[in-house]
C-alpha cells in the first residue's frame, strides 16, 4: 500500500493517477475527500486525513508500505510533517518521499524554505529510509498569469531577466512513480527541473509564438507583487514569502539543468512550448 499524503496538491493528484495506472494499490488522503471524487481510480482509496489533528490519522497509516508526503507551507508546516514521519515509522512504512524544493536552506530568505530545512533535518534523523525530491518552479505556476494573458496579453512577476529550469508537475509526479514502485534504485535525494533554463522574457516569447499574439513579460517589485496576491486574497505572510522564492528566479539561482528526471523516468521532461500547446486553451 502506498499512502500519498497531499493528494488533491498539483503533484500529488498526478501521482495518483501514475500509480494507479501502474496497478499498485494507493491510499489517496486529504483533508476533503469531496475534492478528490476524480481520484476515484482503479486502485485508490481515498481517505480523509489532516496531519494538523493527529487523531484523524490512524485509518490513513494502517497498514503502509510507502509514503508520498506533500504538504501546503504554512505555520504549522513543521510540526505537521513531523507528524506524518512519526506515523510512517510506527507504521513499518520502507520508505518515504518528501517533496521539498531547489533552493531549501535553514538560513533561506523564504520562511517556507526554512521549513522545508527544518523538516529535513528531522527527516534525517529519524531513521526513517526517505528520498527527498527537489523540483524547481512548476510550469503550472504560469497557469495564474492565464487572466492577464488572456485580457491584457501580458503577465507581471518579480522574475527580473533570471534563468530558472521551469519543471512539468507530472513529470515530478512521475519521478515519485519511479521511486516509490522500485523501479529504480533510489538515491538519498533528486534535483527534479525542466531540460532548459530560460527568462520569463523567453516565457512570453515561446507563448507568443505558441498563441500567434503578442504576449508580453513585464517585470515588477516583490512590493507590487506582494500587494497585489493580498489584494486578491492571498494571505499576507504567504503574500510576503513567495517574492522571496521568485527571487531564486530572479537572481538566476535556479539556473541549473539536472538530468534526474530522465534518468528516473527513462523519459526526458517537458519543456514549456510543450507544456503551452497542452495547455493553449486556457491561454487563449
């Protein structure tokens, strides 16, 4: 029994659907079972579960072989995920995949990152056998310039002229599937990335070619960024946090190509004129 753990997240919902068509038997939990009714798949039962109440947690653990762990960031990240290596010890789970991300550091500007290091850490040291999983920033992301793309063709981020190695959430999805099935010899952890490393000024190029319109990057503060997520709704820590990630991007610290996911899938990634034309409907 695998246990995804985050199964409705953009990662783990694909993940699902890979072990599924896999065969293998998967226990699929969330915190809202009624998100998750596309999830109903040969081989997957979907249980309720919040690593926030430890005393939902005792169905979703029983009797799991392997785990798949991703959680939002949030103030209870740590305390949450310590929670889920806890239960995959008792468990006599063999292994457990953490989803972290490129750039994670204990001194990282992003709070989340440093939770995400403290979560490591403790990971480390528990003795439990894990594989941590570090992608780069998801193609996916793009999906929420749709609107202004769509409306203004432009879309605005604090991306300044950085290079990142944009990656294709289902082919994390399907890294994980390789991992967690034991068709490869797992390493201790992966850099998971697209195959190019590319500006967001090469982003709007390769969408206006895709869509046959002038799209346009134009870049902004991580204030105006910032301000703008809360006057959407996003809450202000989180608004605050994520310029501090974009950053990463920005500052060209994520300008790096990793082989990992091929090597894992046999596959080579995504690249994103490929993820555009798969996703050209919501652009236009």
């Amino acid at each position: 029994m695998i246990l995804v753990i985050g199964a409705t997240g953009n990662v783990g919902r694909e993940l699902v659907r890979e072990l599924s068509a896999a065969g293998q038997t998967v226990r699929a939990m969330t915190r809202d079972p009624s998100r998750a009714e596309s999830l109903r798949l040969p081989g997957v039962e979907l249980a309720q579960g919040d690593l926030a109440r430890p005393s939902s947690l005792k169905t979703a653990f029983k009797g799991v072989e392997r785990v798949f762990l991703a959680s939002p960031g949030g103030p209870g990240q740590v305390d949450e995920q310590n929670e889920a290596f806890k239960r995959a010890k008792k468990a006599g789970a063999g292994l457990l995949v953490k989803l972290s991300a490129m750039g994670v550091s204990a001194d990282s500007p992003s709070q989340i990152f440093r939770w995400h290091a403290q979560n490591e850490l403790k990971l480390a040291k528990s003795g439990l056998p894990h594989v941590i999983l570090r992608p780069n920033f998801f193609m996916q992301n793009t999906l929420g310039y749709a609107a202004t793309i769509r409306e203004q063709g432009a879309f605005y981020a604090p991306l300044g002229q950085g290079r990142a190695s944009q990656v294709d959430v289902r082919d994390i999805a399907a890294a994980a599937r390789a991992i967690l099935t034991g068709q490869v010899h797992a390493e201790n952890e992966y850099v998971l990335t697209g195959p190019e490393s590319i500006t967001a000024s090469r982003l709007a190029e390769v969408l206006s070619e895709e869509l046959g319109r002038e799209v346009r990057y134009i870049p902004v503060t991580a204030e105006a960024a910032a301000a703008s997520m809360i006057r959407s709704g996003t809450p202000e820590w989180l608004a605050r946090d994520l310029p501090k990630i974009m950053a990463y991007w920005a500052e060209s610290h994520n300008d790096h190509v990793s082989g990992d996911i091929e090597q894992l899938t046999g596959k080579p990634p995504r690249d994103f004129r490929q993820f555009v034309r798969e996703n050209r409907a919501t652009f236009e």
